[in-house]
C-alpha cells in the first residue's frame, strides 16, 4: 500500500542538491515536488541515500531542510522535513 503525503503537494520539477553531511560534494537532484512538510526527489538511479540528510533548494544554501526518507524507488525518493537549517551568516550581512 502506498503512503499518501500528509499535505498538498505543489510540482516545481527545480534544481536542488543533497548534502549527506560528511564534507563530499553536494549531490545533484530535482525537487519533483514539495510540500510543507516534505519533497519527492529525482536522483541518481545508483545512488544509496543515508536515511537522514540535508537538501539545499538553492546552491548557496540559503534554502535548506534536514530531510528523513520515508520511501525510496529506483531515481525517486520521498522525504519527509524534520528541521530547517539556518542559512549561513555572510560577512556584512544585516542582522
């Protein structure tokens, strides 16, 4: 049976990247969708996602989420949000 998302969710098929946090390059995928609280992504068919990572919705970072898998296919994997990460502090940025 399949898990239907908790909340609507919205097509935006955009660039995003995944960050399984151990310092190696960020990974490239799509947010196929998102809702409030979570994404489908594309992804690499070969790839093998950490149950828990971070995705950037944007390539400097200012857009980010802690993200848990809750079901992952051949190149698509659902995730659900668990925290926002704060974007990172500039020098001369305003507070």
């Amino acid at each position: 049976m399949e898990q239907r998302a908790p909340a609507p969710r919205t097509e935006v098929n955009c660039p995003a990247w995944i960050d399984i946090g151990d310092g190696s390059p960020l990974l490239k995928c799509t947010a196929v969708n998102l809702s409030r609280t979570g994404a489908k992504l594309a992804v690499n068919p070969r790839l093998t996602l950490p149950h828990q990572f971070i995705v950037r919705f944007t390539p400097n970072g200012d857009i980010a989420m802690v993200c848990e898998v809750v079901w992952s296919r051949e190149g698509a994997a659902g995730v659900r949000f668990t925290a926002r990460v704060e974007p990172p502090k500039r020098p001369g940025a305003i507070k």
